[in-house]
C-alpha cells in the first residue's frame, strides 16, 4: 500500500503561485510513476504532470511553462510548482502514484484545494 499526503492548497489571485507538496510512504524506486491530476466542479479528473520510473514527464498543454512538478527522492516528497495561476487552475489536486510490476495498483491522496480569485 502506497499513502499519499498533500498539503500546500489555497487561495491566491490571479497571476499568483502556490506550491503543492505530496509526501509519499514508499521510495520512488518501488512505483511506476508519481504525479498529479485535478478535478474541477462538474468536470472529469485529468493529469496535471506526472513522472514515471525511467524519468519521463508528461504534462497537460495547459500547465505547460507554469507548473513544474520534482520530488526529494531522499525525503520522498513531490511538489508542484504552480506560477501565473489563472481562474480556471481552481481545483482539487490529487497526488498519484502507481506501483511496479504485475497487479500494478494506482493510489491518491485525499486532494487539496486550489482556488483561484479574479
């Protein structure tokens, strides 16, 4: 079992940032891929940026040159980087992580929530 913990949510203004952070209970070494998705009212969860085993990254188009995502393998924390938040950023974000091998299991955190004020 993988447990996932955000913190870092609120509220900020237009053009602002926030940083979200996730404190994982199992190394990076032993899951496939770590990242974030969000879910706004009334819409389906997407993926926000996410990182896999061999290091690849992906992101969504929308986020792309605003939000950065990293992680301290040694503390076993990922963040999200969030810069020029806009309106349409608000969300609860969730953290993410899928395990290795067969029967490959996907975790989330319990969510925060990132409002953002025009």
């Amino acid at each position: 079992q993988v447990l996932l913990v955000e913190s870092g949510g609120g509220l900020v203004q237009v053009g602002g940032s926030l940083r979200l952070s996730c404190a994982v209970s199992r190394s990076h070494f032993s899951l496939n891929a770590m990242g974030w998705y969000r879910q706004a009212p009334g819409k389906q969860r997407e993926l926000v940026a996410i990182i896999t085993s061999g290091g690849g990254t992906n992101s969504a188009d929308s986020v792309k040159g605003r939000f950065t995502l990293s992680r301290d393998n040694a503390k076993n924390i990922m963040y999200l980087q969030m810069n020029n938040l806009q309106p349409e950023d608000t969300a609860v974000y969730y953290c993410y992580a899928q395990t290795l091998g067969p029967g490959a299991k996907n975790y989330w955190g319990q969510g925060t929530q990132v409002t953002v004020s025009s």
